[in-house]
C-alpha cells in the first residue's frame, strides 16, 4: 500500500507524455467559427461580394464593418477565455496519490498507471483503476452510464474516470489515464465545450429568424420590383443591397456574445469561474437563492468549544477518546477536522468502520473490541445530557454526540444504528459568520430577491444562525425530515418557509424543484457532496472553490476565492449588463423596421432610392455601431425583466422605425420634387435626418438619470460633431457621395427629425427623453 515510489512514477509520466488539462471555456476554433460564421455574416458577404462585382465598391463598406465585428467579438472572447482558463486551473481536480508510502496530492493529468490513490466523498475519481480498499464507498457514475442512484463498489471491483464519491473512503490502483480511459473512449466530443442557450439567448435567436423571414421576401418583391422596371445592373444592385443590408442586424449577435464574454471576464476578476457565459444572465435573473449554513454564510472550518462528557466519565478521558475516534477515521468532515484540531491523538487502526454520510447523519468505529459512534444528538441516547443538547443548539451551535457499544462486529448501515449503546457525552462546536455576510444577506433582500437557508443541523441551530445573519423570518424553522409528500403541499413550505433544518440531500433537492416548479428562477449555492442533487437540480448552480470537487464540476459558476459576498456585485454587474444589452438591442430592430418601411414605400417606385448602401454603414456605425460598445458596458439603472423581451422591442421598434422612415422619406422627396435639389443633396438630406433621429433614439433609451444623461448626451453630441466632420471634409465628403450642408440641407433636415420626434411623442411618453423609465 506504499504506491509506486516518485522515481518510478517520474519515468512513467516522461514515457506516456504529458496529458492536455480540461478547461471550461470552449476552444480558439470554437470562437472564431462562432463570430465569423454567422448567417448574417454570409448575408453580408453575398450582398458585398455582389456590389464589388456590379456596382460601386464604396457601397461595399459594410464588409469592414463585418470584420470589425467579427475581430471585436474573437479578441473579447479570446481575452475571457484567457482569464477563465486561468481560473479554471484552480480548481481543477486533483487527486490523492500514495509515493513512496506518503499521501500528497497532484493534478489529475499527472496520475500514471499503477499509482495508488485515494478518495473519500466529495473527490473525483481522476482515473480508470481497480480497488484496493472500500469502506462503505459509493459512486455517484451518473456522467458515464446515465443512471441518477448512487452505485456501491466493493474491493477488487473496477472504478471509471468522470465518476464521482458520493460516501465512504476507498483506494484504487490506477490502469488507465487519459485518451485511454473509459470516460474518454465514450465520451469523445461530447466533453468539449458546450453552450447551452439561456432564455435570451432563445429570445434573440427567435428575433432574428422574424427578421430573417421578412427580409427574405421583402428582398424579392425588391428584386421583382426592379427587373419590371429594367434598372440598369449596376442602379439595381446598389438598390438591392442598400434596401435588404439595412434590415440586417449585424452587430446584435456580436453584442450578445461580446456582452457574455466582458461579463465572464468582469467577474473571473472578482474571483469567480463561469463555467457557462451565460451564467451571468442567470445570476441576473434570479429571484430565489437556496443556501446552504456551512461555509456560504459562516466560515467553513469549525472550532471546538466546549464538551460535556457523560455521567462517569471524566472530561480528560472523554476527550482523549474524542480525539482517537477524530485521528483514526479515515474519511475526515469538518466536525473530525475540528475534534482532531482541538484533541490531537495517535491513530489507530479500526477493525470496521462507517464513513459519515448526510443521509446516515453518523459514522462509526471498532476499536480494541468496542464500537463508537458519532452523530447526530437526536439520534443517540443521551439521558441527562438531552436537555444541554437542546439549550446548544438553540444558541446556535452545533452538537454532536459519542456513545459507544460493545458489540465489536462491523455496522450495517442498513440496520441502522448499533444496539446497545451507552451516551460517553457531547461535543459543542460552533460557527462564525463570515465577515460579509450581513452585508450580502442585507443586499439580496432590497433587491428583491429571497433566501432559503436550507441545512442538515438541527432546525433551532440554522434558524440562530440565520436569524444573526439577517434572514429574518416570522415562521418557525422547518424540519427537512418531515417534508411532505404531496407536490402541492411541499411548494406551499418550500415558499413559506425561510430556513429548513435536518434537511438530507434529497429533501434539498426536492425543495429546489418545488420552487423552480412553481415559477421561481432558483440559484442554489453549496460546497458538499450533500449539496450536489440540489445544485444539478437548480437553475444556476453556484459552488464554493474551497468545496468538493464534486460540488464544483456541477455548477455554473464557482467562487475560486469561496467568497459569498461577491454574488451581490456579480449580480449588480450581470442586472446592468443584461438591461443594457435589451436597450441596445432595440436599436438594431428600428434599423430593421426603418428598413422594411422604405422597401414597401419608395423601395417600389421608379423614385430613385433615398439612400446608398455607404450611406446606411455611415448612419448605422453612427447611430447604432460605436453607441452600442459604450452602452452595452456602461453604468445603469431602471429595470430588468426577461418576459415580454420581444413584445417590448416591438412596441419600440415599430413606431421608432416607422418614424424614422417617414421623416427620412418626407423630406427627401419634399427635396427632390419641391425645392428641386439634386440628387446627391437630397440624398445628403435623408442621410441627415436617419442620423438625427438616430441619434433622438438614443437619447430617449438611454438619458435617463442625471450622471448617465448627461454622458449619453454627451456621447451624442461627439458622434454628431463626427458626422459634421464627414461632411465638411471634401475627401469623405466626396467617398459618402455626400453634398456641402448649406442652409436649405440644413433646414429640411431639421424639420425632419422634428416631425420624427413630435410624432413619437404622440404615440407614447416613452419616447420623451429623459424618461425616468426607459422602455
């Protein structure tokens, strides 16, 4: 059992070759597949390609707005990629390996065949191997075969990479790594990165297939239009081009994505791993927080405070039977850590033992022809010592309680407890809150958002916990060990009841899914194997890093640092985001819509088209291209809400759009017809007043608050001044086939984005600017 010694396994690991680590986040191929092939990208380029062969190649500029997008969105996932993989390298698993007869842990991926390692619950299992030692080891293999209950594995039977142990202690020698292992010859690219989509994701994703399938055939009624009329080739394609490229959106996929990435990258420097970009969208979102007490709102190790030894029995003798039983467990909790702390012993071998389980809620040993056992109070006798068990945990603190036996067999956990056990006396440990905790649990109530503490101590010690760390609550504590059957019964605790005590794994996971059942969005934060049914169960799990590996290889999002009070600025920074990047994106749909409505209006007329495709690149770069970078990662408040994502942009969109297209109509053809100006001015007119309106949309959704007003503001000034700059420079002025604004040009144009906005005003308050509640 000495395992192989450092020698041998060092000429090993050179002879196999070094293993490539897993990392979270997906691949550089991965990323740039996903920002260059896109389907409006290969719109774009058609359309691009199309303009160079037959028409002019200023109008092909929207395909340097294509590239830029695309390098945009690579170097920003390409940087947050970066900095998850270096996260990620924390808290990847490792393993207990035996060398040279010492126990010390090393990175997964140097694991070599033969090695002896060793695993107790919470532990992954790095490996392929067959076990040397059992005791009461079971495997959690639902990754590899599907199957949800946990399995048991004796000695000599054969254990699999990617599973997971759930309870007892074990050892096994190693026989495959890597690419040879079962998990990898099953598996294959079914571990690479994956991207579920989120709700919004789903959301935009639909927007775009509407607005796919109007372009389509607006973009043949165009083409039909134009062949009718025998348009010159060259006339025709710049029409074509300037009418469909309008109503694409560009830059919203890119938006999205580049949004996800800055966010993963904003809170992997606040020390979390997102092992899913839009995890920040769930953290957003989230209206119920299901915690667990040990290690989220208090500290996770535990202290020694006092002990009560039985009557008889002496408090020396008690604890230094306390602190053999601590020193000779093989599968330490942090109950055993703080027993083997406080009473240091020598170790002794056991003739059978009982690993700790949350569902047991004890362990047990045989030493020197007597069996010990640690465990809940409620569960051994304890005569007199009943009511001091009762007065601790009402105080907050933790209790546990030793009794022994002297039937010296190995316990079956399946027949429950030992017989004939004797109290030996008591164990007070307790708690501290973390630092922060106040301040975090205080921050989660005023935004709206509820916390249930959920725990496997007794009810009176979570609800004293809680209640110090300001999860107030006017019910008394819930037991987990009495949840009810019934579905609708147990929705109606899960929701009244703020702290649940003598909880197992199951019931956890069970009050999980009786909330997200009746609607709630439910984050679930824990650190132990007891916690991982929940955490899968959850719409967003949260994992301490200083928890089970377990624990962490579920979650979407893992505290590297084990600092709860990070979330709230994870969630400030996922809120602000995310109500950014729904303001932003109604942008992108006016486009559209302004689009569609030139189409159907002058789109089909022999009139000559108000705009060339430069003009809209110039107008869209303005308007929504540079704005939307600033606005999407800038400072913001006002609401947020998932629901009614598509009714709320087109209750903007449309009108917006409608206005816009009006106004840039009506005042090119009152240019063209009635003041007679050529074309190129009256082109210069509509291009100015699609700008001036674009640039009132921007005022309207985003100037509200004074600080952030006037920044807006501000903004909009320097991409009008930019504008005016095209326009009295000859050399832009000539490449945008754009005339010298004199006063005339000037006039109309003012009046337009007048008529837009004093129409918009009519339709509805919201397009006021300055809005306290934007829409």
């Amino acid at each position: 059992m000495s395992g192989l010694s450092e020698a041998e396994a060092g000429r090993r690991l050179a002879a196999r070759g070094p293993l490539e680590p897993d990392r979270s986040s997906r691949s550089y191929r991965s990323i740039v597949r996903a920002n260059v092939f896109t389907v409006f990208n290969l719109i774009l380029l058609a359309a691009g390609t199309v303009t160079l062969l037959f028409g002019a190649w200023q109008d092909a500029l929207f395909l340097t707005v294509l590239v830029a997008n695309s390098g945009i969105g690579i170097v920003q996932e390409v940087r947050a990629k970066r900095a998850l993989d270096r996260l990620a390298a924390l808290v990847a698993p490792t393993a207990t390996v035996v060398r040279d007869g010492v126990a010390h842990e090393v990175a997964a991926e140097e694991l070599v065949a033969g090695d002896l390692v060793r695993v107790r619950a919470g532990d992954q299992v790095s490996a392929d191997g067959v076990l040397v030692e059992s005791e009461g080891l079971t495997l959690d293999e639902s990754i590899l075969t599907g199957e949800s209950e946990p399995v048991a594995r004796a000695k000599g039977e054969g254990v699999r990479s990617g599973s997971f142990v759930v309870e007892g202690v074990g050892a096994y020698s190693v026989t495959a790594v890597g690419a040879a292992s079962y998990a990898a010859r099953i598996t294959g690219e079914a571990r690479a990165f994956r991207h579920p989509r989120s709700p919004l994701e789903r959301t935009i994703n639909r927007l775009l297939f509407v607005l796919v399938g109007i372009m389509v055939p607006l973009g043949v009624v165009i083409g039909v239009a134009l062949s009718g009329r025998h348009t010159r080739l060259g006339d025709a394609v710049t029409t074509a081009v300037a009418a469909v490229v309008t109503m694409v959106p560009e830059g919203l996929i890119l938006l999205v994505s580049v949004t996800y990435a800055v966010a993963a990258l904003r809170v992997a420097r606040r020390g979390a791993l997102a092992q899913q970009l839009n995890a920040i969208e769930s953290l957003a979102a989230v209206d119920v927080v299901c915690l667990d007490k040990t290690g989220t709102l208090t500290e996770p190790t535990l202290r020694v405070v006092a002990v009560a030894p039985a009557d008889g029995l002496g408090e020396s003798a008690f604890a230094a039977t306390l602190g053999r039983y601590a020193a000779s467990s093989s599968g330490r909790n942090a109950t055993l850590e703080a027993i083997a702390q406080a009473y240091p012993a020598e170790a002794a071998r056991p003739a059978a033992s009982v690993p700790f389980s949350s569902r047991l809620r004890w362990s047990a040993l045989t030493l020197d022809g007597s069996t010990y056992v640690l465990g809940a109070p409620e569960l051994l006798p304890l005569g007199p010592l009943a009511e001091r068990a009762e007065s601790e945990a009402a105080a907050g603190r933790r209790v546990v309680a030793l009794a022994s036996t002297p039937v010296a067999g190995k316990p079956d956990p399946k027949d429950g407890l030992p017989p004939g056990l004797v109290p030996l006396g008591l164990v007070v440990l307790a708690e501290r809150l973390r630092p922060e905790t106040r301040t975090t649990v205080a921050f989660f109530r005023s935004q709206g958002v509820a916390l249930k503490v959920l725990s496997g101590d007794r009810p009176e010690t979570v609800a004293a916990i809680a209640r110090d760390a300001g999860v107030t609550s006017t019910r008394a504590p819930a037991d987990g060990s009495k949840l009810p059957a019934d579905p609708a019964e147990l929705r109606r605790v899960a929701h009244e009841s703020d702290v649940v005590g003598r909880i197992d794994p199951e019931g956890k996971r069970r009050i999980v899914e009786a909330l997200r059942e009746s609607g709630s969005y439910v984050a679930m934060v824990g650190d132990g194997v007891n916690d991982v049914p929940a955490l899968k169960a959850a719409r967003l799990a949260i994992a301490q890093g200083s928890g089970t590996q377990m624990a962490r290889s579920v979650a979407d999002l893992v505290l590297v640092r084990g600092d709860f009070a990070s979330v709230p600025a994870m969630v400030a920074e996922g809120r602000k985001l995310l109500r950014n990047l729904q303001r932003v994106a109604k942008l992108f749909v006016t486009k559209s819509a302004f689009a569609a409505f030139l189409i159907l209006s002058v789109g089909l007329t022999p009139t000559a088209y108000p705009l060339l495709p430069r003009h809209l690149t110039l107008a869209a770069t303005l308007t929504i291209g540079v704005p939307s970078f600033f606005l999407a990662l800038a400072p913001s408040g006002g609401r947020f809400a998932e629901t009614g994502f598509l009714r709320e942009i087109g209750r903007f969109a449309v009108p917006a759009g409608t206005a816009a297209g009006f106004a840039v109509l009506s005042t090119y053809l009152f240019a063209l017809n009635v003041v007679h100006l050529p074309l190129v001015e009256a082109r210069t007119v509509a291009t100015t007043v699609l700008v001036g309106v674009g640039l009132y949309l921007i005022l309207v959704l985003e100037a509200s608050g004074l600080r952030r007003g006037a920044a807006v503001t501000g903004l909009c000034v320097a991409l009008a001044v930019l504008y005016g700059l095209v326009l009295a420079v000859p050399g832009t002025r000539h490449f945008f086939q754009l005339a010298a604004p004199g006063p005339v040009i000037l006039l109309i144009a003012a009046v337009g984005v007048a008529l837009a906005g004093a129409g918009l005003w009519l339709v509805d308050e919201r397009f006021v600017p300055g809005s306290a509640e934007p829409a």
